[in-house]
C-alpha cells in the first residue's frame, strides 16, 4: 500500500534543481516556474519509511516500481481536468522515430528534444505507457498544464508553446528513487 508523504521544500527544491537543471527545454522552464510559483512537495511510497528514507530521493530500493500506481490515481484524480500531460524523452533521439510513430504516440518535436503531450482524460494504461517511454532512471519529468494549448497539427513545437505549458501547470512529477517513484509538486492556486 503505497502512501502520501510530505516532503521538505528546502531538500526537495535542491534535489529538483540538480535533476532538472540543464537537461532540456521544458525542464529549465519548469524550474523558472517552481521559482516563481508557490505551491507543496510530496511522494508516494509504501508505509513505514523513516523522514530520511523518504527524502533520500537518489537511492531506490524503498519500493518496486510503483509507476502503474501513480498512473491509476493520476487517471482518477485528473480524468475530468480539461488538461494536458506533458512527458519528456530524453533517451529517444528524433531523427529515430517514423511518422507512424510520431502520429500514434502524440509525440511532438522541440529542436532535439522529444515530448509526448496527451489529454488528462486518456485511461491509466496510456498514461503508464508514457510514464514508461518518460522514464530514464535519472531523469523524467512530467508537467500538467491546466490551460491546454492548442497543438500544432505538424507534431513540431515552439519555444513559446512549451513555456505556455510550464507557466499553466498545476502538478509536476519528477522521478527519483531509481526510477521507483516520483516527487510531485503541486501548485497552491489547483485546478
């Protein structure tokens, strides 16, 4: 049984901005958000783990992975949100993926960088898919815009489509725990 624990802003905040620093366009963007916006840190782990467990955010072995959990409270908690999820990809590189690809899998293209942008309202299993492509250990973020952008038809992105969708989330997940689960921020203002 996995439970919510609240986590310390002055540990979760430097975690973040070692893992986000840097990686890529939404990620830096995100953190112009976080500095800007108010708003709480918590995760999800199984019950009885220690204060120090819970923010030892760079060491798994606390849970299996738990990503088919969040999927399903994120379905439940989100599906009649009119709002968007935004993955990134940093393991796939865009001048590898085809254009059947590209059209199933909602995937949109900013420079080098690969997202995958779907409506809050698709099922748990397709919001497990792309917590899945997302997941890279080290690395994955995923942003709830709550004003969605209307998407180009081209799969391509600007600079000021993701920077919309940064400024308008109201939930971010980045994995941590080895890839076993994630630090959610969530923004004071909601839905």
């Amino acid at each position: 049984m996995i439970k919510k624990y609240k986590l310390d802003p002055i540990i979760t905040k430097k975690f973040v901005k070692n893992n986000l620093s840097k990686i890529n366009t939404l990620s830096n963007l995100t953190l112009q958000t976080l500095s800007k916006r108010r708003g709480s840190f918590y995760t999800y782990l199984p019950e009885g783990l220690t204060k120090f467990q819970v923010h030892d955010f760079l060491i798994g072995g606390k849970t299996k992975s738990n990503r088919k959990d969040i999927s399903e409270l994120l379905y439940n908690n989100f599906k009649s949100k009119n709002t968007l999820y935004v993955f990134d990809d940093v393991n796939t590189n865009p001048k590898e993926l085809n254009e059947a690809f590209i059209s199933e899998n909602n995937v949109f293209i900013y420079n080098n960088e690969v997202y995958y942008i779907v409506n809050s309202c698709e099922p748990s299993e397709i919001i497990l898919k792309y917590l899945n492509y997302s997941s890279s250990i080290w690395h994955s973020l995923v942003v709830l815009s709550k004003k969605p952008y209307k998407m180009q038809k081209t799969h391509t992105l600007t600079q000021e489509c993701l920077s919309f969708l940064s400024q308008n989330s109201t939930l971010i997940l980045i994995e941590a725990y080895d890839g076993e689960s994630y630090i959610f921020w969530e923004s004071y203002e909601g839905f």
